[in-house]
C-alpha cells in the first residue's frame, strides 16, 4: 500500500484514476475545490479534502496532515478554452504543490505533462527531445515555457515521473461524441492537414498513472502507437462522430507537430495500451 495525495481527482483522468488506485490497495487522499464532491469521492475508498493549489498555505497544511508517500499531479483549466489560466497551473500551481510534497516529505512526484511541447524535428519526438524553448512567442509563453517550470519542478523530489500525454480522447475529453472537438469539425474549424499528432485514451492515461508508481525518474511519452497527419485522423475522427470530415488540404507540415514515440514506455517499462491505436479507439470511444 502507497500513501498517495492526488490533486484532480475529479478530472477527466482523476475520474478514472480514483478507482485504480482503490483497487490496487493505495490509501488515496483526494483534493477537490468544491465540497459537493466530498461525498462522491469518499463513496469511492478515499479521504477527500476541499483545497485549492493556488492557497499554498492550506495546500501545505492539507499535504501535511496526508503524509503521502506520492504526491500525483493530474490538474488541467481548460474548461472555458483559457490557455493562459492552464499554464498559470503548470507553473503556480505546481510550485505551491511540490513545496507541500516537500514539507509533507514526499518521496516520489508524479505530474500530467504534454507530448507536443518538444521542438521541430523529422520524425516524431523520444523523451530525449529536447522541449521547444526557442519557439516563437505566443507558443513559448503559452505552452512550452509552463510545461518546462512544471517539469523542473517536479523534478526536485527524490523521485519523480513526468507523464507526457498524448492528445487525449475518450470520454469526458474534447474528442468525446459530446466534446468541443465535434462541434468544431462540423463548424468547419478543423483543418485536415499535414501537422502530426499522437493520441491516447483517457483510460490508458490512468492506467499509465498507476504504473508510474514504480517507474524509474524521468519523463515517459504515453501516446499510442500511431501518430498521424491531421490529413489521416481528421476524417476518421468525423466519420466516427457520424459527420462528414473536411477534405485534406496541401500545405507544410509545422515543425514541432511531429507526435511521440511510445518505444521507451513500452519496450523499457513494458507500458502496453489497451487501446493501442486511434483508427480502432475513436470508434470505441
């Protein structure tokens, strides 16, 4: 059993985290910001406590009275599209929580990061990639600079694993049959072209968690084994929505689309998707 301080529980991967956790006999405490999730979390198996990370002095208090082993990092802000509000997370938020891991002694931080911060390349990024961090402006100071803090600072604990995600779908996600993404393909403000990207299902994100508990320090792409051109999983993502994708447009592909490669996650820490590639996930989805 790990004792474990979980900050987003009730997120798109928390929600599925929690009961993985539980039944893989962790002691869970879980931090919410609103007390109506209280009892739905505390339903599940684990202690629930109402914070906030941008209060550190309550956050402390709330890691400290935990005493978790792990300290697990599973926060987004992207409900109302707000990139900046996201990347003051990264940043602030990450700060206030790896400063009440440290006091609550923590051994091992574990942090959701992203698989499209790295920087322009030919074929698609290993974990040895360097991060973007000559990208131009609006990139850097939205994304990459915030990913690069988050990073580093997660790295300041004994232990630590760097969860980079790929583009996530499946329930809950903006590629959901309800999500942000379908309504943009049927606006026609999804372009079906050459910048490549890696998926991966929500539920293998929380499976991969949970393994992260015994890998070694570092960061791990979690994507699935197909990265693809927009040109290929635009139309496939339409169909499986029921609508008619856009056609595939001509143009060059941006530098830094590129997608991940998995071979690290699964070749060295024997990581195996159970959905292993988008063309069968988006219909399962």
């Amino acid at each position: 059993m790990t004792r474990i301080f979980l900050a987003g529980a009730t997120g798109v991967v928390g929600r599925r985290l929690v009961p993985r956790l539980v039944a893989g006999g962790h002691a869970v405490t879980a931090l919410t910001r609103r007390t109506a999730d209280v009892e739905a979390l505390r339903a599940q198996g684990v202690e629930a406590v109402v914070g906030d990370v941008f209060d550190a002095d309550s956050l402390r208090a709330a890691v400290v009275a935990a005493g978790p082993e792990v300290v697990m990092q599973q926060l987004t802000d992207l409900a109302g599209l707000d990139f900046a509000a996201n990347a003051r997370l990264r940043k602030v938020g990450t700060r206030n929580l790896v400063d009440a891991a440290q006091a609550a002694g923590a051994r091992r931080f574990v942090v959701q990061s992203i698989a499209w911060a790295y920087e322009a390349g030919d074929e698609p990024a290993s974990e040895g990639t360097p991060l973007d961090v000559d990208a131009e402006s609006e990139r850097r100071r939205g994304t990459v600079d915030a990913v690069r803090t988050m990073e580093e600072l997660a790295a300041t604990l004994p232990e630590y694993v760097v969860l980079r995600y790929g583009t996530l779908y499946g329930p809950g996600t903006w590629y959901a049959p309800d999500g942000l993404t379908v309504e943009q393909v049927r606006s026609g403000q999804v372009v079906a072209n050459a910048d490549v990207s890696s998926f991966l299902h929500v539920d293998d994100a929380a499976g991969a968690a949970v393994e992260s508990l015994g890998w070694p320090s570092g960061a791990v792409n979690v994507v699935d084994d197909t990265p693809a051109p927009a040109s290929e999983w635009v139309p496939a993502f339409a169909r499986a929505a029921g609508l008619a994708g856009p056609e595939p447009v001509s143009a060059e592909r941006t530098g830094w689309a590129r997608g991940a490669d998995n071979s690290y996650a699964r070749k060295e820490l024997g990581w195996t998707p159970q959905h292993s590639s988008w063309r069968e996930g988006f219909g399962s989805a």
